[in-house]
C-alpha cells in the first residue's frame, strides 16, 4: 500500500506508533507500524512485516523505495 506523507513534518514511526485496520473486523490490540518514517512530501510502501522483511522487499523492487512494514497485517476489505 503506497501512502503520502502531506504533513508538512517527517512521520516516524518508531517516534510515534501508528495503526493500519479496517473497520470489518476486530479491532487490533495495539500499533502495526512500529518502525520507518515518511519524509515530509514523501512516500512509502506499506507491506505485510509479518511476512517479509524491508531486505526482501529491496531485493524484489529495489533499495530506492521506501518500505514500512506493518506487523499484524490485517485482512483490509
């Protein structure tokens, strides 16, 4: 999932944890995005941590993308 930081202030999110869900399901106990930032005008890809880590995500589409990863992935609807 490509998200864009329009803040006008970097997003850390190890700084300040934040929470990917839908609204289909039970709520998540705690924060998914734990680790990573966004730039301020930048973008970054939210993947599935549960499942790969920021190297294989490198290694599949390149080391100039920014990857987030998201722990407890939910089932997004």
């Amino acid at each position: 999932m490509e998200v864009y930081n329009n803040t006008g202030a970097t997003i850390d999110f190890a700084e300040t944890n934040y929470v990917l869900d839908d609204d289909d399901s039970n709520a998540l106990a705690g924060a998914n995005v734990t680790s990573g930032s966004i730039p301020q005008d930048g973008v970054a890809v939210l993947f599935n941590g549960s499942s790969l880590t920021v190297d294989q995500m490198q290694q599949a589409w390149g080391a100039d993308v920014n990857f987030v990863p998201v722990q407890s992935w939910p089932g997004l609807a």
